[in-house]
C-alpha cells in the first residue's frame, strides 16, 4: 500500500465529553474512576508509554473502600484527600462524590502543595461533569 493511500491515523486528542478537556495539561496525569474501578475519564501513561488508565481505575475502586472503611474505624469521619510521595511521582487522590476518586499524578517537580491545589479543581470540575450526567 503507497504512503498516499494508507489510512490515516487519527490525531490524539481528548474525549470530547472529558471532564478534564480544559486543563492546560489536558487529561494527562488526570484520572477519574469510580468505586467499582470503572475508568470515567482522563488519561495515564505508563513509564513503558503505554496507556494504563483502565489499570489503575481498577485498583482505584479498592483503595477507596479502604481509605472509607479505615476512616471510620479510626473514627475520623470522611476523608477529604490522600497524598502519596515517591521517587518518580507524586500523587494525590481526592473524591469528588461519594462514589468516585479522582487521581492526581506529576513528577516530583512539581510541589506537593501545588499538586494538591490541581487535584482540588480537577475533583470541582468533575463534580460538576457528574452532575450534568456525564
């Protein structure tokens, strides 16, 4: 097949129904799944280049009934955010509802706090998604 008739591939570019489609940074480092470990939005790349959304989503659903399930045997109530630092990443998870978690993730570069101000108004934005019904 010549260069000129083979097909063409589409562009990458955010689901046009993304929560996270305004950021400046778009979905990357974006993820909102909800507890049963459903992918709802954003976008996570793996170290190899791969996509790993889906993956993670999976995991998610399970971090948080713990996250839930710790909080109120300790009697803290609800949780609000969880920050996690390591060598090649920071991360901050934060729910947005009841029912969802969305996921935060930068390199060590970027400050904690800032990270955590992202995750903050991505979690608003995806409320707000959630509430229009999707």
């Amino acid at each position: 097949m010549s260069a000129s008739t083979a097909p063409a591939t589409p562009p990458s570019s955010p689901t046009v129904d993304s929560p996270f489609a305004d950021f400046s940074d778009g979905e990357r480092g974006l993820l909102l799944a909800d507890a049963n470990g459903l992918r709802l939005g954003g976008t996570l790349t793996a170290p190899g280049g791969g996509e790993a959304g889906d993956r993670v989503a999976a995991e998610l659903g399970g971090v948080v009934r713990e996250a839930g399930r710790a909080s109120r045997l300790l009697g803290l109530g609800s949780w609000h955010s969880i920050a996690i630092e390591t060598p090649a990443a920071f991360l901050v998870l934060v729910p947005p509802s009841g029912d969802t978690v969305l996921l935060a993730l930068r390199e060590p570069s970027m400050p904690m706090a800032r990270l955590g101000l992202l995750a903050e108004r991505a979690a608003r934005v995806a409320r707000r998604w959630l509430e229009r019904g999707r």
